[in-house]
C-alpha cells in the first residue's frame, strides 16, 4: 500500500509537497478521490512508516529510491507542523480545528522519523540537522500546549480541553527521547482519570473513541498496571457490545455500542504493544 502511494509521487501523477490520501476509489487506481488532501497526516504517516519498517529490516533499501521525494515531505512538516492549519486529518471526527496538537506531534515525528533514516543512510549531517529541528519543535509544543496538568487539544483551546497524544509513541518505540519534560506520563496520568466504562474517548467533544488509538496509548504506559487500566475497558467493551459486527474500532465509550466502521484493517494498530516489546527484545 505504501510503496503504491510513492511511486503515484514519484512518477509525477502527484505533484503536492506531502503525501496523496489514496489512489483512487476501487477498483480503479486512477487518481485521489477523496474530499480534500491531508497534509500533515499523511506526509507524517508515510515516513513514520518508512522509518519503522527500514528499521525492522536494519537497511534504507526501501526508501533509497524515493529519498528525494521523503526529503520534501519532510521539509513541508518542518515549515507546516508545528502549528497545523485548519485541515482534514484522521481525528477530525468531531469536526476539524485548526491547530490540533496530537497533529503537530504526528508531524515532529515525522521529522524524528526522517532523521533516523538519514542516520541509517550515514548521511550524519542531514540526521544531525533534522534531529535537532525536531527537538525544537517539540520544545516549542510541550511549552505553548501545556495546561495545568495535561496538554490541550489545539493551541489556545484552553484547560477544559484535551485528546489522546497517541502519536507520541514511536518516541517511546523508537526511543528518541524527542518528547520533553515527561509530557508523555503526564498525559497517560491525565487519560486514566478521563475513562468511561468501555474505554477513554478520542478527545473531550464526543464520548466515543477510536480503539486502535487506545491500543497505541495504552503502549505509552510506564508500567503494565497502567497499560492494563487502558486496555481492560477496551475488553469489557469488545467482550460485553451489543453491536454484533466484527470489531469496530470507532465505538462510544459509556453504551459501548458501535458509532460507524466494521472489520477494518486499522485493527492492526491493537499490536502496538507487541511490535514495542519484541523490538526492545
């Protein structure tokens, strides 16, 4: 899927500064269909990904032939990420909002992502430079977003508001140690005092969340007491549901009935926990 999605890129069919949503609308592969682009979302997603897998198989041969195209998404998160305009991404369920945190945290690591590729390429100049503009700007963010006793869910939104951070992970995963000031256990302190029966909500709008996103926070425990606080809700909600579907990962946490979706392949994102432990083994 993602080596689709570059070379729709690298062969000049897709000519933005960051990466396309999809290819077309099944089953004809003939160009975006969707609504409008995604920019921080999937220039994040792509590299974030690339730098996971090329460190899964210790080489850079994935991504050799489109570093160039890489080195351009990563250049458009450094300018655009640190303060997300009003755009489509994968949390906007509740509505889009211009300056969404956990968004800008997906595009710093998206920079962390390029320069751990850069590292393993030797290119310890580019590394060097990227690592440090990443580190900037997740100073910046845990400094302007930081409420009381939690991070908010846009710049400026105020104390009463918040969302899940899942996007920190690959900074515990890929101990990068990007992230200051333990900004990490204090949203995970926060997130546990914020649960419903049937799991923690996606931010404060809605009462419904997304699983996967649980599983990938659930991942950012300290310890496995918290890790199971998040997980056993989630449980509770696929084991006692009256929605009879193949699991749905967009559900609400206090009737623990499905809101949309069935079936889907984002349901991989449950093993976040288990890619973390056996890459520290």
């Amino acid at each position: 899927m993602m080596t689709s999605i570059f070379e729709y890129s690298y062969t000049g069919r897709w000519t933005k500064p960051f990466a396309a949503h999809d290819l077309g609308q099944y089953p004809k592969a003939n160009g975006q269909v969707y609504g409008g682009d995604m920019p921080l979302e999937e220039a994040g997603n792509m590299i974030t990904l690339a730098a996971q897998i090329c460190k899964q198989e210790g080489n850079t041969l994935y991504v050799d032939k489109y570093w160039r195209l890489i080195t351009t998404w990563a250049d458009y998160l450094v300018e655009n990420g640190l303060h997300p305009a009003n755009q489509l991404c994968t949390d906007d369920f509740a509505g889009h909002w211009a300056g969404n945190c956990n968004l800008a945290i997906k595009a710093i690591m998206g920079v962390v992502g390029y320069a751990e590729l850069a590292k393993m390429k030797g290119l310890d100049d580019v590394y060097e430079k990227y690592n440090a503009k990443a580190k900037e700007m997740a100073a910046a963010w845990e400094k302007e977003t930081k409420v009381k006793d939690h991070y908010e869910l846009a710049y400026g939104a105020g104390a009463d508001t918040w969302s899940q951070k899942y996007n920190m992970v690959w900074d515990k995963l890929w101990q990068t140690n990007i992230i200051p000031n333990g900004a990490m256990q204090t949203e995970l302190k926060y997130y546990l005092k914020k649960q419903n029966q049937y799991g923690l909500p996606l931010d404060c709008r809605k009462d419904y969340t997304k699983s996967d996103w649980i599983m990938w926070t659930a991942a950012m425990a300290a310890n496995n007491k918290d890790f199971q606080a998040f997980v056993e809700p989630l449980y509770k909600y696929i084991n006692e549901t009256e929605s009879r579907v193949p699991i749905s990962d967009w559900h609400d946490t206090k009737t623990g009935r499905m809101t949309g979706f069935k079936a889907r392949s984002v349901i991989g994102g449950y093993w976040m926990k288990v890619l973390m432990d056996k890459t520290r083994q």
